[in-house]
C-alpha cells in the first residue's frame, strides 16, 4: 500500500478520496469546527456537522472552501490533513493525488489547492478540471473528436463543459448550487410563513420533495423553526408546488448559463450534443425535474446517473493512469501537473 495513489474531490459541502485499486474510501462533510477563544480545532467532518447551528457563541462551524477553492487556507490544509491520515492510517508514503478543480479558477487559486494538499503529504499534484473528471466519471471516451456537454451540479458552483480530444473546447461556470438552493428555501419560508429555519432543515426538505419541474402528485414535508414575529417555536407544512416556487429562479439561471454555453459552441460539436445529450452530474443533479427543466428549455435530452455525485470522484479516479504520462510531450493529457 506504499505509495498507492489517490483522486481528491475538494467539494464545497463533501469532500470524497479515491483510492487506487479500492474504490471511494471517504466521504466526509466539508466543514470544520473551531473554537474561537484559541484557535483549537474541535471536530472535522460529520462530528462538526453535526455541531452546525447548535454551538456557543465560542464555537464557529466552518466550511473552509467556498465555490470549489479555498476561503481559509490553514484550516483547509487541517481538513485535508485529517483526511488523507485517516484514509492512509499510516501505512501510505508519500503518494501522487489527482485533484479536482472547478474551470473558472484562478493560477492563484489553483496554487492555494495544491500547497493544502503537499502538506497533507502528497509528493505530486495533479490538476484535473471537473467537468472533465465528471465526463470520465460519466463513462464519456474523452479521447476521441466527438463533442460530449457535461453540466456538473456542484454544491457551490455548476461548471459545464464542452469536451473533444482530451480538453475543453467551450467551457461556462456560475456560482449556483446545492448551498444557492438550500438559501432560497430560507427565504421563501421565512417571507410566506414567517418561519426562521436553519441550513440543515432546508437541505432535508429539498431531499425530501424539492424539484425544479412539478410533481405529478402534490408532496408535502412538515417544517419545524422559530416564528418570526412572536419568536416562539412553531410547525408548517409545505407543499412540493411551493418548493418549486422557492427553487426555480437559481434553477433557471442554472438554465440560462447552460443555453448560452450552447450558443457559442461550435456547430459541429453542437451537433453531436444534439445527438448524445447533455451529461448532468454533481450532488445537486438529484434535484427532481432539473434535468426535465434544462431538457425542456435547451431542446436537448439529459442523460441521469444513478449517483451524479461521484461522478466527479471517479473520473479523478481513472484519470490517475494518466500521471505517469507527464512527460510534456504528450498534449491530449487532462491533467495539469504543480509538483
């Protein structure tokens, strides 16, 4: 097991490790918890989690990445630490890590994911970029001239992509996800039933009867919050017709980004995604009727996986082969190697 190699995904709400030869090995929340007063981290992952909205006022739950990059480097590099020693238990030396990372990010940011993940102990990063790991993951031959459309439904961001040849031809990145969603089901109830309701609560109603595209039988969930006027506990229904309500307007900009990716595709790829359809993946490709809702607008099929959350993962995955390719000579590598 020395030197096994690894595939990272540095999700914003899940970050996943794949382990050469094993398959996914962890799968753990994002989010670390921290005590104010000095500085001591308290609990990384599902015990942090399940700290979120219940702590002191000397205990912060944090999620230290934001949008796919990094927003507090030390307490990312802690996250990330924790989690390969976890998964290595001692045993692995110094191996090379695929990472996934969202198209749009910046030289810098891309430098702050990679420093995070060497101080884990890995002795080479390389960079993959998510809709291209997605694709892989997705069962897509990236290697040959045909045009495959991946739109990767991330927690923080959907990154799309327009695949040929081993790289992106067309690629479009907006900063609207599975969080965006959770946020707008906080409003909206908070405006029409004067109900204050925390993260956790809005995230198991979405999994419980959201969609973008109606249901064909009415669903209901019961919420539980505080009543914003009296501040008192209090419990509603909510029905499947008033999430959608709630959720429509980020799905639609999910939609608009996703129409305009397409308008400035070339014909001759446009062509084949016409044919194929549209690969949707990432944790929030769950939401009921996204893909009804892109398919219906963008007058192209959709195709579902049956767990678009690992496609990213799994891509990183098989894409580790390809570490042993950088040599520079070869072009058609996905990978981008930093160390």
């Amino acid at each position: 097991m020395v030197g096994t190699d690894l595939a990272i995904d540095l999700g914003t709400s899940m970050f996943k490790i794949f382990l050469d030869g094993k398959g996914i090995v962890l799968r753990e929340p994002s989010i670390i918890a921290v005590d104010k007063t000095n500085e001591e981290v308290l609990a990384v992952g599902r015990d942090a989690y399940e700290m979120f909205g219940r702590t002191s006022r000397r205990i912060s739950v944090i999620y230290p990445l934001k949008n796919g990059v990094i927003s507090d480097f030390s307490l990312a590099e802690h996250m990330i630490k924790t989690y390969i020693k976890r998964i290595s238990m001692n045993k692995m030396f110094l191996p090379r890590a695929v990472v996934s990372v969202p198209c749009g990010i910046t030289e810098v940011e891309k430098r702050a994911v990679v420093d995070a993940i060497v101080s884990g102990g890995i002795r080479k990063v390389c960079i993959i970029e998510e809709p291209v790991a997605a694709a892989i993951g997705a069962g897509v031959d990236i290697s040959e001239p045909h045009g495959s459309m991946v739109v990767d439904v991330g927690s923080g961001t959907t990154d799309m992509a327009v695949i040929s040849l081993n790289g992106i031809a067309v690629s479009n990145s907006i900063h609207i996800g599975g969080v965006h969603f959770n946020e707008a089901i906080v409003r909206y109830v908070r405006k029409k039933f004067n109900l204050a309701i925390g993260d956790q609560t809005a995230e198991a109603c979405k999994r419980a009867i959201g969609c973008a595209y109606p249901h064909k039988k009415l669903l209901t969930h019961t919420l539980k919050g505080r009543n914003t006027l009296s501040g008192l506990p209090e419990t509603t229904v909510i029905n499947s017709d008033e999430m959608m309500e709630a959720l429509i307007e980020p799905a639609i900009q999910i939609v608009k980004t996703v129409q305009s990716t397409l308008e400035v595709t070339p014909p001759e790829l446009l062509s084949d995604i016409f044919t194929d359809g549209i690969y949707l993946t990432g944790g929030s490709a769950n939401l009921f009727g996204l893909s009804t809702l892109i398919s219906k607008k963008t007058k192209v099929p959709v195709i579902n996986f049956e767990k678009p959350e690992d496609c990213v993962v799994l891509g990183a995955g098989k894409a580790i082969k390809f570490i042993d390719k950088m040599d520079g000579t070869n072009k058609t590598n996905p990978l981008v190697s930093y160390t």
